[in-house]
C-alpha cells in the first residue's frame, strides 16, 4: 500500500501564518477591551473575589423532632445543608430535640439563582414592619422557623461587600457573650417551645471572611523589671448564670439562692481592672461540667473578659471541665483547641506523645529589645479522678512521661536561660495538689489550711522533678477553701540541698463551686516577679466584706536572688 503526503507551498504557509497572527490579534484585543470595558460574571468572580476564598451563607432553617413521632426528623440533605451538632433544648427536653441547618457555598461555586444572607434577625414580627415606622427602607424578609428572618440578595457583588453572613453560630444562656473578632450576638433568643427553666438559644453571626490571624506579641517583662500573674482557679461556670454553693454575704453568712457566673465574672472583672496584671493563668476548672451543657458558652464568658482588655491567658485543666453529659459536652482537646483560636490565648495542647492535653511552656521575655527569656513557666495537665481506684483512691497523678517531658525542656531551655544577664525564674501550675502540700514538718503560710488534701494517693515523684530543675514555686487550686503555701524543710544539712519549690494554693474564685467549710470568700492568687532582684512576691485578692475587696491579703516574698527562701511576712 502506498500512501502519499502534500507539500504546503511557501505562499499558502505565509497566508495561514497571516491569519494565525490576525487571529491572535483579535483574541487579545478582544481580552483586553472586555476586561476593561465589560466584566463577564465569570470574570467578576475569578479577579475579584478569590482573594476572599472561604463560604458564603444562602440560606438558614431550623428544625424539630421527637422520638415520639417516627415521622419526624432532624436531619435535612447532607449534600445540600450543614447541620450545626448542637441540641437546641441541650438534651433536656424529653423526647424533644431540634437543630439549626445552614446552606453555604463557596463564592466560586455561586450560581445565578443563589441568593446571599445579608442579615439575620429573631422575633415574631416581619422586621420590615419597625424599618418602615422608622422610615427605613422596606427591605423584604423571610420567614423561617423558630423566629428567625433573613435578609437575602441576589445581588453576587455583595459576598465580596464584608456584609455577607459567612458563619452562624449557637451560643446558649442569657449571659451569652461573642468574644470572637468579627462576630456578633442576636440580642433575642430563638423562639422555641422551651420550659422557662431552659437555657435559651441564641444565634451568632460573623459578616465578612475570617479576620486574617493576629500575631500576639510574647509577654514581656515590664521596662522596671516586674511581671505579674494572676492564677484564677476553679471559676467554675456554667452554661447561663448558674446557681450559686455556699455563697456568703459580707457578715459570713449563707443566703438562699444567687446567681453564681456574674458574682465570679464581677470580681474576676474587678480584680483584673486593680491588679493590671501581665499574664493570666487559668488553673483548671474553669468549666462546671455538670452545669455546662455547653462549653463553648462557658469558655466565652470568662475569655471575654482578658481579650477586651489584650491581657494573654493560659489555660489548664481540672477534673470537672470536661465532664457533662456525653452528647453534650467537649472533651478536653476539644476546649483546647477552641481556647488557642481565640484572641490572646497562649493555651497549647501540648506533644500529643505525652498524657493529657495542656502540657507546655509560656516564656515572658525580657524587656525589649532583649529576646532572652526572664521568666519560664511550666503548665501540667493534672488529669482527673485515679485510674487505679482500688489501690490509689481519689485523684490522678502527673505521669512519668509528663516528668520527662518537663526534665527534658527544663534541660534543653537550661543553656539559654544561663545566658540571661539577670536571674532567671522557673514557676509552674497544675490543678491537682501534689502530695507533698500535706506532708509532716511542712512550713505554713500566707493563708490557712481548712479543709484536708485531695492531693493523690500515688505519688510519681513530680516535686522532686521540680526541686532537681530549680522551680521555685508550683501553684494550684481543687481544694476550693484553701489558701495558704507550704514550704518543705531541707532534708540535709548540706549547703548544695536547696530550698523549695514553695506550694502554694491559689483557693477557689467562683461561686458555682463549693465553699462550705466554715465560711469562705472567693479569692484570686498574684504572684509578681521582681527580675532585677531575683524575687517573687505572692498574695492572694478576696471578694469579701467591702473594702477588703480592695486589700492585699497574706503577702509573702518566697524568692530572693533567685532562691526559695522562708516566708516573711
């Protein structure tokens, strides 16, 4: 078989080349005009609105069912609507439950019948009605249930305007609070069929894309030479106001019902605006896990309070924390990773290689410029109730990987810190009291010892750890009506043993946690370091009797030169 091919002579090669560039010409005229001139939709979208990826919401529902009616359902189509998992009755209407839905969709993927949620209000009357009173444009509202109205366009231009709905949110209680930067709160509650003792539901709404992260300066000493701390323990909230325990008026005595979370939040609130410190320490049980069917409100009330006034915190955790009915509540790397998204967090969950979540170091630098760490502090999970019950009653313990992991940075942090041209200070914090607090032939002081230890009945060796790497003190809270710090005696009598580190509680500051042991005001523990000298100074702030309120009690200096030494008053 044969087969032939044809030659292009030089004329007909030369035409298409012609054509070819003309044809090219054209395309990019054609390109550059319209893009000039006239945007196509899908060159509105693809210059304009890429450098905001991220979901617009189109719309919003809400949902009931009962396990009474097998007709009914909670659940929409998946592919088509994002449930948020949180029970709007919090799991405590029988048989009850219902649900918010949101439809989203990312700005690329928008079509032309999609319509934007510019604003979402919660009442029973059409909000056009009051706009029109007021002389307000009437803008078209639609109903959903649950009280609910959106505000929708059509108009695509307006998901890159910052006014679009880009996140809902529920949060739960009367004292609910948004301290995430760009979100806001709906004043009225969702209109459910709820008993009056519920925790009523509220929505809340971020506009415009996430905030692009702020970058947290490190704390820093002050330029005199101070650092203050201030360890708030067992705050104990809930989810709305809770319920106060044990709650004593300015003569000592108990009355009958109050609500808890704004009595610990007006003196945490006070005390944080007259002590101005640098730090915030959270020394575990911030969260009444029984009274907290949902967390996220809880943590919000109390973080609320240091980012409004750019104070940076970090957190522990305690043994009720994470408690709470399963369905409802969030476990601990759960809370972890909520806390270290908000504003001025420090809080870490630490190697996932080492038990528990909360395992870390925050570093306070020296004044600027200097990038020399002044002030190490290390923070321990502290864990929960024994594992080994029958054996060791009571509560948990640190573990030996915990206190390898603390030798092991202690360690490696050690060849830095001897650089630093002042004396440096280890600190640490835990919520469970190690053993040692009790122990026979303890020095007392800077507060009373009320009530016995819940200290574990193992001990895994973690004071000795501290004492070996040169911490001088350890603070933590559990044991709500004790205030005092407790010094072990020297076990020889050689010049190299050292004192320390001091043990030092910091006693209960919130009103939904006991304090029944012969009466007990809340209280909040400082502990302000003097880098120039080498000291530490600790006191503890009462929410007590007037103008103690105001009041420096039990202060002690506990360091000096950079060594644990006794007590004086």
């Amino acid at each position: 078989m044969y087969c032939t091919t044809s030659r292009l002579t030089y004329y007909e090669v030369r035409t298409i080349s012609q054509l070819a560039a003309l044809l090219v010409t054209i395309l990019v005229f054609v390109f550059v005009v319209d893009t000039r001139y006239r945007l196509l939709p899908h060159s509105i979208h693809t210059a304009n609105f890429l450098h905001h990826p991220g979901l617009v919401i189109t719309d919003v529902t809400l949902t009931t069912c009962s396990t009474a009616n097998p007709f009914s359902s909670c659940d929409l189509d998946p592919e088509v609507w994002y449930r948020i998992e949180k029970d709007l009755y919090l799991g405590e209407r029988w048989l009850s439950s219902a649900y918010l839905h949101v439809r989203r969709k990312k700005e690329e993927e928008l079509s032309t019948t999609d319509k934007i949620v510019m604003d979402i209000r919660v009442g029973r009357l059409d909000p056009s009605t009051s706009e029109k009173s007021q002389g307000k444009q009437n803008d078209r509202w639609e109903s959903r249930p649950g009280g609910i109205w959106l505000l929708r366009t059509s108009k695509r231009s307006e998901s890159d305007s910052g006014g679009a709905i880009t996140a809902v949110d529920v949060l739960f209680g009367a004292d609910a609070v948004e301290p995430r930067p760009g979100w806001s709160i709906t004043q009225t509650p969702l209109l459910l069929q709820t008993a009056s003792d519920l925790h009523v539901a509220r929505l809340t709404l971020r506009h415009g894309q996430p905030r692009t992260e702020k970058k947290y300066s490190p704390p820093r000493v002050r330029k005199d030479g101070t650092f203050k701390i201030l360890q708030a323990s067992d705050l104990h909230l809930s989810t709305g106001v809770g319920a106060c325990r044990d709650a004593l008026d300015e003569h000592g005595e108990i009355h009958g019902k109050c609500e808890a979370d704004p009595r610990t939040l007006d003196f945490l609130e006070r005390i944080l605006d007259d002590e101005k410190p640098d730090l915030v320490v959270l020394g575990g049980d911030q969260v009444n896990g029984d009274t907290a069917p949902d967390v996220q409100s809880a943590i919000f009330k109390f973080t609320q309070l240091f980012i409004e006034r750019n104070i940076p915190y970090a957190a522990i955790f305690g043994n009720h924390d994470d408690e709470g009915k399963r369905h409802t509540h969030l476990s601990r790397q759960e809370q972890m990773s909520l806390m270290s998204t908000l504003p001025h967090s420090l809080s870490q969950a630490g190697p996932p290689e080492v038990d528990g979540v909360g395992n870390y170091v925050v570093e306070i630098l020296a004044p600027a410029p200097s990038q020399h760490s002044a002030i190490t502090l290390y923070l321990l999970d502290s864990h929960s109730y024994s594992p080994d019950e029958a054996k060791f009653r009571g509560y948990d313990w640190i573990r030996p990987n915990q206190i390898q992991w603390f030798r092991d940075t202690a360690r490696a942090l050690k060849a830095n810190n001897d650089k630093y041209s002042h004396i440096h200070i280890d600190m640490a914090f835990i919520h469970i009291p190690l053993p040692e607090y009790t122990t026979e032939g303890n020095v007392v002081a800077g507060g009373e010892w009320r009530e016995p230890s819940t200290a574990p009945g193992f001990n895994s060796g973690f004071y000795e750890a501290l004492k070996e790497q040169g911490v001088v003190s350890v603070g933590c809270g559990h044991d709500h009506v004790n205030d005092f710090c407790a010094l072990r005696p020297l076990s020889t009598t050689s010049e190299s043993d050292r004192l320390g580190p001091w043990m030092c509680y910091a006693g209960g500051s919130g009103f939904g946690g006991y304090a029944g042991y012969g009466g007990f005001h809340r209280r909040l523990r400082v502990w302000e370091v003097d880098t120039n000298a080498g000291r530490v100074y600790t006191w503890t702030r009462v929410q007590c009797c007037g103008d103690d309120i105001n009041k420096r009690f039990n202060e002690l200096m506990i360091v000096d030169g950079g060594r644990v030494v006794a007590a004086e008053h």
